[in-house]
C-alpha cells in the first residue's frame, strides 16, 4: 500500500470499523482506551471514535480514531449488525 491512496478497505477480521485520518470523523468523542492490535504484530490505543458520513445514505457509526494507521477499516460484522443488511458474492447471499 506503500505509494498508493487507499480510500477504504473492507475487512473480515477487523476488531471495528477504523481510520487513522482525524479529519475524517464528525463529532468526536473519547472513549476508554482501546486496544488495537496492528499487523506488524505492535500494539496501539484508540481513544476517539465517532462517526464518518459519506453521504445522506450511508453513515458509518462508532469509528475508531487509530493514530498512525496508514488506511481506512469498515468491519463488515459491524457494517452488517448497524445497517441491517446483507453480503452478497456471487449467485450466494451470505446473511450474517
């Protein structure tokens, strides 16, 4: 991902939905500290999390603000259980 410009990335096995870009969150608050494990194995606390609207129809809820992360979660778990929807690949639906 070195060199790109990575918008979002969707992740099965993410713990939440996370970002690592502040500007991105609206409304910002502090939780308790959150650990997050990063894939070099190193940890890092989340302290801030909130909301990231892109646009009328779709909010994503309870985001973590993770300094340092070099791109943009959505934790399809999370996707699914705050949206009501499901996950489709090919001609099987997947309903989580």
């Amino acid at each position: 991902m070195i060199g790109k410009q990575v918008l979002w990335i969707i992740d099965t096995r993410a713990s939440n939905h996370m970002t690592g870009n502040l500007s991105n969150l609206h409304n910002l608050r502090a939780i308790s500290p959150c650990p997050v494990g990063l894939l070099d194995g190193s940890n890092i606390v989340a302290t801030k999390e909130r909301s990231i609207i892109f646009g009328s129809d779709f909010i994503l809820e309870n985001v973590l603000y993770v300094p340092g992360l070099s791109c943009n979660l959505i934790y399809v778990s999370q996707l699914i259980n705050h949206s009501n929807c499901i996950i489709s690949s090919g001609y099987r639906v997947l309903r989580l």
